[in-house]
C-alpha cells in the first residue's frame, strides 16, 4: 500500500499507519500469550477486567515500540531510503513477536515475562538449540502463527510515495523536520509513561496498576519492554520503612543466635538434601489426599512411601519460579526478591551457606549435579558455599561411560542417584551433600526402556515425575543398605514448581506450593505439622535439628522448633511481595498492600483486604523482611 496524494504529509502519515500496524502487531502477541496459558488468567477475568489489562498493555506497547522505533521515525521523515526503512520495520517488529510469541510458551514456568537475567541464566548451556528446536516442534501452531503474522507486516505496511513535487526539495525538508518536532514531545511522553514531570519512567511493576492478581501483570507487560527496562537496573532498592535499625531489627532480623533449647547430637549427622527438578507439592498424592473430593492418585508412589516416615508441613512453599532461585533458598536461606540472586551484583557478597557452615564443624561437603560441570552456573555457586566437591556429567562418564546422557541436559536420573549413594558411601563421615536431579525437566521425556511403563499420561511432565520417582525410591532402598544410613537426616523438596492442571495450583500462591519432607530413618514416625514452611527454612531447621550453638544469618527459621503462629513464608511475583501467616495471604506491592486472602482460600476467590485485624501487624513485618533483605545485599551484610 503506497500513500501518494498528501504530497510533503505522505512520510508522516505513512509512519503513523505503521506505527499502528506495530501496536496491532503487539496486540495480538498478548491475546496469544493469553490463550496458550488461558487456565493461569481465566480465574475472574471477566470483560470489563480483561478490556483493563489489555487498555493498560497499551502504555508498555508504547514504549516498546517507541523506543525500538526511533531509527525508523528518522529514516522515514529525514531520508529518501524507503525500502531501508521497509525492511528495518519488518526486522524489529518480526523479533518482536518472536520474543513474545516464545515467552508465552515460557511463562509456565516462571509466571512472569522474561527479563535479561535471561541470559546470564543460560549462559553456560550449549543444548539451547536442541531444546528450542524441540519448542519448535510442539508449538508449530504458533510457528505458522509467526509466520502468517510477518506476511500480513510485509503486505499491509504503507509506503509514503513520492517525497517531493515540483523539485522544492527545501519545501519538503522543511515540512519532515517541522513534523517530527512537533512529535517529538509526544514520543518522550510516551517512552516514560506520561507527560507530566511527576512522572518517572514507567517500569515494570507500573503493570500492577492494572492487575487484580499479581500473575496478571505478565499479560499487562511485552517482553520487549521488560528486557528493556531491565538492561543495566539496580536490582536491590533499599526502603526506608524503618528509621531505627534497633526497631527493625526488633520486628524482624535474619541473624541467628545460639539457643538453650538446643542441644548438640553427641553424634554429628550426615545431611543429604535432594533439590528435586519442578518437583512440585501437586504431583504427590499423600500431600493431597482432599484434592479431587479425596480420589486424587498422584505421580509419586515412592515419595508417598516416604512421606508416612517423615516429617512434612500442611503448607509448604518454595522461595522462586525458577532452578536458579531455588539453589540460593535452600542451601543458603536466601529467597528470590525481583531478580534470582545468584545473577545479581550481590552473588558477589560475602555469604556462605549450609555446606560452608558443616564444612567449619568438620564435614566433608560435596555437590552432585548430573548435567554438564558448569551448567545453570551450579558449580561456581557450590563451591561458592562451601561445597569442596563437585560431581557432574563429567565424573560420572569418567566413571561409567556416556550411555547414561539423556541427549539435552544430563545424565537420566535413576544411575545418577545410584552413582551419587556410590559415591556418598566413599566419603569419610560426617558428611553433608546435595543433589540436584534434571529428568523432570523440559523436554519431558524418559528412558527408552520405561515408555511403556511410563506413558504419556494427563500434562506431559507427568510420567517424568513418576520416573524421577522411581530413581528417587531406588536410590533409598541402595541407601538403606550403607552404614551411614541411620545416621543420616534427608531433606527433600523441589526447586520450583511447573506445569499444573488444578486450579488452586494456577493461583499466585498456589504456584509456588513446593515439598518440603524431612526424614530420619532412626525416627520412622511421620508428622504432618499444621505449618507454614518455605524453602529459606531448610537451612536453619537442619542445623536446629544437629544442635548448632554459633551465630549464623539465615533469612529463614527453624520451623521445627518454631510455634506454629511465628511460621511464616514470603516470595515475590511481578513486584508483588506474597506474606503468608497467621492463616491469611498478603500481598505487598512495596508501598502498600493489594490483597488479603484467607489461607484456606485455595483458589484466592475473596479479597478481604482492609476486614482483617492481622493485616496491619502483616504489613509491619513484611516491610522488616524486605528492608533486612535489600539492607544487607547493598552493604555486603550476608555473614553474622
């Protein structure tokens, strides 16, 4: 389509058509994102708050395109190179909805649009192009989508036509730069957000203005904006809710003080926590046993075994949505505030973690990881904390050979755990080790020997967790046969969670229900206790649990030895802080609270905020948590 009869207006109003294309373009990137996880959004979305979430998408779509769009706004008013500009526009609106269109398949993984940490997570991966090739495959009705959409860019885009009459080519300059000063304003304002001066740049969390449930503002935001506002940000903003460091601390404080109502083991007990890959609360039967009107199965007969001879809590949350998250929460007692940690400035800090403390009292600490050394950036971290030995794919080929890779990421579950008894039953005790598994991860698939066994079944992750489940139940029956077994306490829990196909799992909180199952083969009896536990609690519990008598800092508690009232849990969701205690859900945005929801409100369905005498006292110590937390990441405070 060529625009000829506006003469010198032609360039700006051929500009204006496409701009529009691009926010048309951006548009229906966000009702596909909403579509392939329509059952994460569904819950309340009527009209009228759907046409709210899509108007205020509109101010980042702006942005978006306005910035990405500023070499093109020149080329067409200040230069003759139409099919330069042509092609410039198809280029960036093209990667555009590549990154949106793609982020829609990630989402259900992290409940949130990507930002750059992005690539310092992957960074040491080099099965990225299997895995994305593998995405190609299972979407392709979105491939074909991304297809049709480019073509329809190339056959609606408006070329100005003619650029001058009569050879007043001074005319015609004149006019294009007289324009784009008039327009410049309204490009500024819409790059921040508004006209005002009161206006700031808008960010990220401006998408909770829009949004009943923090899950929502991922469909509020593009990732083209969220990528941009996250280049180069300080992550770790520290609030002034506190003037008084001694009023803090007094409200909440992270350091640990040794307790008289502990006592040392006169024997020091291994410790062997399994940080199991999207191993979340819901896949397990006996940790649902009301789910489905009591006829839910579950994937995890093993775990179940265990679980009736271990110590598991009523709530139990993880501290992130994503691996990465998890390492830092469980093995450090740090949670996940608006960026993982481990890709911060502050990974940088003076920190240590459970393996680092045992390895003071004389453990032998190590780390076992079946994917490639160096992968996700595990054993830089590791070793970070304390771990003096790291075991990957490379000493485990070097021990068994390479028939064991499952051909993405690491070596298949059930010999790993086999390897990683082996490899414990060397070790002098006391030790103290970690395991990370990787088979009950993208792109779900088993052994060749299990598919009968192991059918696709329900959500395709499903008979990967019965696998893992089964690696898991057979690395305990090895176990149980080494001498170092009834000296031993394992904690089990997941990184994160992922795919889910019951509604009060798709909620806010309901996303971030992890496992957290002690057990202590020379105390059989299993308990479930009317708790609050979170990930961060892992670390201070075990070392409750083994007597530890010296200062430590620990964003967690010892749930074990903590009244159920003082159990709490916290994480973050698209700028929203979740506080979960004294039986109520609040949610933070920073400054002030959004939401309350009862506990027992599992899919969240009533806001009370504002009817409940707790909310004030909530607030007040979510505030201590967060300035405790960016306090110390920003002055290096991470030791006692």
């Amino acid at each position: 389509m060529t625009i000829r009869r506006l003469g010198h207006f032609a360039p700006m109003a051929a500009t204006l058509c496409n701009l529009l294309l691009a926010y048309a373009t951006y548009m229906l990137a966000r009702i596909i994102y909403l579509l392939v996880n329509y059952s994460y959004f569904s819950q309340g979305l009527t009209f009228s708050h759907l046409m709210e979430l899509l108007g205020g998408g509109l101010m980042f779509d702006t942005t978006a395109i306005l910035v990405t769009h500023i070499p093109y706004i020149l080329l067409m008013l200040l230069t003759p190179w139409q099919r330069v500009s042509k092609y410039y526009f198809l280029i960036v609106n093209a990667l555009a909805l590549a990154l949106n269109m793609a982020d829609a398949v990630y989402f259900r993984y992290t409940m949130r649009r990507t930002t750059t940490t992005v690539f310092g997570e992957f960074q040491n991966e080099d099965n990225l192009g299997s895995i994305i090739g593998t995405e190609f495959l299972n979407h392709w009705y979105l491939v074909l989508g991304f297809a049709l959409m480019v073509w329809l860019l190339w056959r609606l885009y408006v070329k100005a036509g003619v650029r001058s009459q009569n050879g007043c080519w001074w005319q015609y300059a004149l006019v294009q730069v007289g324009m784009l000063a008039v327009f410049v304003p309204f490009i500024i304002a819409g790059i921040r957000g508004g006209f005002t001066t009161a206006v700031r740049p808008i960010t990220i969390s401006n998408a909770n203005q829009y949004v009943d449930r923090p899950i929502e503002a991922a469909l509020v935001l593009n990732t083209p904006f969220s990528l941009y506002r996250s280049i180069g940000k300080n992550v770790f903003t520290v609030p002034h809710y506190f003037s008084d460091s001694q009023e803090l601390a007094s409200v909440y404080s992270p350091v640990h003080l040794p307790s008289s109502t502990l006592s040392p083991e006169t024997a020091k007990k291994n410790v062997v926590i399994f940080i199991v890959e999207s191993f979340g609360r819901e896949y397990i039967g006996a940790l649902n046993k009301t789910l489905d009107e009591g006829k839910y199965q579950g994937y995890t007969p093993c775990v179940d075994t265990l679980i009736a001879h271990s110590t598991t809590f009523r709530y139990s949350f993880c501290n992130g949505r994503k691996s990465i998250d998890g390492m830092p929460s469980i093995l450090c007692s740090i949670p996940m505030f608006v960026e993982p940690f481990i890709l911060t400035p502050s990974s940088m800090n003076d920190f240590t973690g459970l393996a680092g403390i045992l390895a003071n009292e004389g453990y032998q600490t190590a780390f076992f990881h079946g994917a490639q050394n160096g992968s996700m950036g595990f054993e830089a971290f590791a070793r970070k904390t304390g771990f003096q030995h790291y075991y990957g794919r490379t000493e485990y080929e070097a021990a068994h050979g390479t028939d064991d890779f499952d051909g993405t990421w690491a070596i298949w579950d059930e010999p790993f755990l086999q390897y990683y008894a082996e490899e414990m039953s060397r070790m002098q005790q006391p030790f103290m080790t970690a395991v990370f598994t990787a088979s009950s991860h993208h792109p779900f698939v088993v052994p060749e020997q299990y598919s009968k066994q192991f059918p696709d079944e329900g959500l395709e992750i499903h008979k990967c967790i019965r696998y893992t489940d089964q690696a898991i139940g057979r690395f305990f029956q090895t176990a149980s046969k080494q001498p170092w077994f009834q000296n031993t306490l394992f904690v089990l829990t997941s990184d994160h969670t992922n795919m889910s196909s019951h509604a009060e799992y798709q909620t806010d909180l309901g996303g971030f229900c992890s496992p957290i199952i002690i057990y202590d083969p020379s105390k059989p009896e299993g308990t479930m206790q009317d708790k609050v536990a979170q990930q961060i609690d892992i670390l201070p519990t075990v070392l409750g649990l083994l007597g530890y008598q010296k200062p430590y800092l620990a964003f967690g508690i010892d749930v074990l030895n903590t009244p159920a009232d003082d159990c709490w849990a916290v994480n973050y969701l698209n700028g929203i802080y979740q506080y979960v205690r004294y039986g109520y859900v609040l949610q933070f945005d920073g400054t002030k609270t959004k939401a309350v929801y009862r506990l027992d409100d599992r899919l969240m369905q009533n806001n009370i905020m504002g009817k409940v005498n707790m909310q004030a006292q909530m607030e007040r110590e979510v505030k201590a948590i967060v300035q405790q937390y960016m306090e110390r990441m920003t002055q290096n405070r991470l030791m006692p």
